[in-house]
C-alpha cells in the first residue's frame, strides 16, 4: 500500500504525523499530474532524455538519498544556469571514484525546461520510492528539506522565464516545472520544525 493511502486521514498532530502527512501530500501530487500528463493516443516520437548519460551514472553512484537528491539539484541548475546565460555550478568531484558530471547539456529552451520537469518528477519518485521502504528513515527529511529549498529558488527564476516568451512549448515546459516544484514546496511545508540551535537551547546562567 502506498504511503499516500495509509496516510491520507491521518491529522497532523505530532512531528510524526506532520512527517507522514508531507510525504503522502508528495505521493498523491505526484500521481494526480502522472494522471494528467499521460497522452490521450499513443503517438510514436523519439523521446528525449532528461539527464545526460553521465548525470544517469551519478545518481545510480549515490545510494543515499540526500546525496542522489544534491545530484537532481545539481543537474536542474546547470539547465538554469544554461538558459539564463549565467555561470556552470561547481563540478568538482566530492569522491575520489565519483563519476565526471560529463558536457554541458545542450537543447532548445523548451527542452531544456522538459529536462528540469522531468527531474523534479524524477527526484519525487525516489523520496517516495524510500517512504514506502523505511519511512521513518531521517534521510527522508533531509532530502525533503534540500529539494523544497532548491524548489522555492526555480519558482523565482520561472517568473521572468513565462514573461519574456509566448513560445507555446516553452510556456507548457514552465508549467509543468511550476507544478512539480509546487507540489515539493507544499510537502516541505508540512515536515516537522528542524530543532533549535544548541545555543539557544541551552543558555548559561
């Protein structure tokens, strides 16, 4: 049974619950727009992948899911920084044995925005993916946390994106990028509090 059934009637009450009501908020809104994108005929076309074969070796490289979640973060960047003409994200090796992050990736915008969608589908899929395993893992929250953040920075640089063009490809590619990184943002918000500095915790007389 799925984590978003189980879970679905459950009030948040305690830090547990509000846990358990994040990730079935993020499982059910991921089944709803799987719902919604699925096409209406079947229309044979060359499918574009939305990580680069070396980006593919990175995320099968990291087991742990905070640090397969870095790699999603990394490769919707490096799309951002390539659309918005600003400068690549660091691709210095955090392993001796970590794969190279390989060339640039290269596409149209709408492509490019496609690539970002399908990563943050992508990086739902693996949060859920462990929930069903081992919801009580603390890499769960972990990955929430860093992906909501990256999520509330792609909505910024959305906004100037759906204005400069009228591009009918590129404006659905937002759209869809919205709808991911919104439905991460509204998961995120119902994770338990991070705890309190140990500073302010406890203070000395």
């Amino acid at each position: 049974m799925r984590v978003s059934e189980v879970f679905s009637y459950i009030p948040a009450v305690d830090l547990a619950d509000r846990w358990r009501v994040a990730l079935a908020s993020l499982s059910r809104g991921a089944i709803v727009l799987s719902v919604l994108l699925l096409p209406t005929a079947v229309v044979p076309a060359q499918t574009r992948d939305h990580l680069t074969d070396a980006e593919t070796d990175l995320v099968r490289y990291y087991q742990e899911l905070d640090k397969r979640v870095d790699v999603f973060i990394k490769a919707v960047d490096r799309r951002f920084a390539v659309i918005n003409g600003t400068a690549q994200p660091s691709t210095k090796k955090t392993m001796k044995d970590e794969p190279n992050w390989g060339d640039v990736p290269k596409g149209t915008r709408a492509e490019l925005l496609g690539d970002i969608a399908g990563i943050l589908d992508e990086a739902i899929t693996n949060i859920d993916d462990v929930s069903r395993r081992d919801e009580k893992s603390p890499l769960l929250s972990r990955a929430l946390r860093k992906l909501t953040t990256a999520s509330s920075r792609y909505i910024t640089q959305l906004e100037p994106l759906k204005i400069q063009t009228k591009n009918e490809d590129e404006l659905a590619a937002i759209e869809r990028v919205a709808d991911n990184a919104n439905q991460i943002i509204e998961a995120g918000k119902k994770l338990p509090a991070t705890p309190a500095d140990d500073d302010k915790k406890k203070k000395k007389p």
